[in-house]
C-alpha cells in the first residue's frame, strides 16, 4: 500500500467515519510524479476571469485557469461537460436547478467521482 494512502488518507478517513468498501478506489499520482507543472506552468491570472464571468457568484468552480490549452487542463472541458449536464437537467424539468460536481485524475479517461445536486429544487417524475 501506498505510504501516503496507509498514513494519511485512511486515518483521515476512519476518523470522518466515511466507509470504504470493495468499489472504493482511492488515486494518488496515478501516472507517478508530474513533470512540468508548478507555479512556473500555473501561474498567473489568466483565465480565472472567464470562469468568474461565466458562472458568477452562483455557481462554485475550482479556481483554476478556464484558458487553458495543455493536455493537462482538463478543468476546462470538466467545467463545460458538468454545466451541460446540469443545464439539461434543467432543461428536463427534472429540477429548478442543479449543480454537477466532476473530479478527475490525471492518468484516468473519465471523472473519478460525479455528484449532482438539485439544491432542494428536484422534482418527481412520475406520472409524467
């Protein structure tokens, strides 16, 4: 076992009471050490003002640069893919409104965790 998963992560977790069964899969540099990332590949301001323009104070999002292009954002494509899939729940009428959360990992083809929550808004769907 990873020595970061034995004395951090699982400690953490036991203390929070949060089950781990046979499905729960826990990532830790998946692909091994990142190279080429850091304040001197991340830095800066640029593209934090789309996300603040395209969400407002409304909707929560990581914070992290909208902008950009590298094969390691994938902040950006994670941002549009949850809004779509929120904006036709809406759409739907399966609830007035609705926020997607996706986690990703570098090195796994799809999100690690989706969450959906309809902030009290959802509706049933049957009879419909």
């Amino acid at each position: 076992m990873d020595p970061l998963i034995e004395q951090v992560v699982s400690p953490a977790l036991e203390a929070e009471h949060f089950p781990r069964d046979e499905l729960t899969r826990i990532f830790v540099n998946p692909e091994g050490p990142l190279v080429g990332g850091g304040p001197a590949a991340h830095s800066g301001l640029t593209g934090r003002k789309t996300g603040i323009d395209t969400y407002g104070e409304y909707a929560r999002h990581n914070g992290a640069a909208l902008s950009g292009k590298g094969p390691l954002r994938i902040d950006r494509i994670g941002a549009y893919a949850a809004r779509y899939a929120a904006k036709n729940v809406v759409a739907f009428g399966l609830a007035r409104e609705c926020e997607v959360q996706l986690s990703y990992s570098i090195g796994c083809a799809g999100p690690v965790s989706v969450r959906a929550r309809t902030l009290g808004t959802g509706r049933s769907m049957t009879g419909r």
